[in-house]
C-alpha cells in the first residue's frame, strides 16, 4: 500500500477559478434561460 498524507488546506492554498466571460454570459443570466428553455424542451422531445 503506499503512504498517502492528508493535511487541511488552507486559504492560501485555495484557488478560485472563474468561468470565462461568455459562459458567464450564456448560463449565468436569466435573459438566456429562454433560448435554453426551448433548446431543452425540442431536444427531450426528440
């Protein structure tokens, strides 16, 4: 078996990764959810 160390990170050692600005754009607002709304609904129906 080998030896694994566990230790607590801490915050120094967390790192924050942001999406890019169009994914932001596309999923992170509500006036996209309708495009998404209807690309959900024909693509379940098929």
């Amino acid at each position: 078996m080998s030896n694994l160390q566990i230790r607590k990170a801490s915050r120094q050692d967390v790192k924050s990764i942001q999406d890019p600005p169009i994914t932001q754009a596309l999923f992170g607002t509500v006036r996209w959810a309708w495009v998404w709304l209807i690309l959900r609904l024909y693509v379940g129906y098929e």
